[in-house]
C-alpha cells in the first residue's frame, strides 16, 4: 500500500508557449494535470492505507494579482504571459487540494 503521495514536479516560466503532448499548456499539464492524474490513477491503493495523505506542493505565486484561473482560456491561447501561466497553475493545485 502507498501511506503518503507528495505532488512536487513543477516548472517554472517557460518563455515561449508550448503544450504536452496532450495539448494542455506545459506549466499547467506539468504542474497541475499531471499531479491530478496521478492522484487519481492512484486513489485506490491510497484508500487501502489505514491513514493515508496526499500532498500538493505549491508556492506564494497563487496569492499574487492574476493568479485566478480563467476557465475560458485555461491553455493560455489567446494571451499567453509565462508568470501568469505559473502563478495560475499553483492556483490550480490549492484549489484541487482544498
């Protein structure tokens, strides 16, 4: 069984925008998605743990001005800024662990 997962990949102001293979943003799809998914894939053997947590490591980025999400354009496509993107997807992680 898995006691404890700790969520800590992350990057950091990538300059130019690029996508995951997947099509997500990459500090998005590399800092939130990917720490989502695998908190999902591994639920179940978390659940067989008699006392189990999950960890999301985020930064002070998510309280700064212009962390909100906007949900019309989570893949930055129309205005992409790499802070924004980041303090975004460390938004996006405090808002999955709560």
């Amino acid at each position: 069984h898995i006691d404890y997962l700790i969520n800590n990949a992350g990057v950091m102001l990538v300059p130019k925008r690029t996508t995951t293979d997947e099509g997500f943003e990459f500090q998005m799809g590399v800092n939130h998605f990917g720490h989502f998914y695998l908190s999902y894939l591994l639920i179940d053997e978390l659940k067989k743990a008699e006392f189990f947590r999950i960890i999301n490591v985020s930064s002070k980025a998510n309280t700064r001005s212009g962390s909100s999400i906007d949900f019309d354009d989570i893949h930055y496509q129309h205005s992409y800024k790499p802070f924004v993107a980041y303090q975004r997807s460390k938004m996006a992680n405090v808002l999955f662990t709560k």
